[in-house]
C-alpha cells in the first residue's frame, strides 16, 4: 500500500505513457537515442520508476543521456536516475 492508501501498482506508470513522456523529451534528430530507451524498456533493462517522476526530474535525466552516444553505460545511468534501486 502506498502512503495515500492506494495499491502501489495503481500508482506505477504504464511503460507506454512512460514511453509518450520521454518522446516528447527527444528531439527527432535523437531517434537513436529514443529507439535505444525503447529496446532497453522491451528488453528488460529499463525499468520504469517506482515513484512518479516530475517532468522536470525525468527532463534532466533524459538530457543526462542525450549528452553521449547511445552505449551501454549512457543507459545504465538513465536507468540509475529512472530507478535507483536498479542493478543496471
């Protein structure tokens, strides 16, 4: 249960509006680096927050990973800044 009292389930956000608020945050020239968040979310490597994001959390981080080619490491710290509990 979370602190509201609703099921903590209820409150994770689906991958696909995850998904529609990081396309906002990509330019289009930055396709790769879109399509790399999407292949790491499919493949199991991302997972989505455990506690909402703001927009301005998700936007900082989402830039963080912007600033390098699309590597291994560039997710492993997107996916350390979606979730810091994350192993990756």
């Amino acid at each position: 249960m979370a602190a509201n009292g609703a099921d903590a389930e209820e409150e994770t956000l689906p991958i696909s509006a995850l998904l529609a608020r990081i396309r906002r945050l990509v330019p289009k020239s930055r396709d790769q680096h879109y399509d790399e968040i999407v292949r790491n979310f499919g493949v199991g490597t991302l997972h989505p927050p455990p506690t909402p994001m703001s927009d301005g959390e998700l936007a900082r981080a989402i830039a963080e990973f912007l600033k390098d080619s699309p590597s291994s490491e560039s997710v492993a710290t997107l996916g350390r800044r979606l979730d810091p509990s994350s192993p990756v």
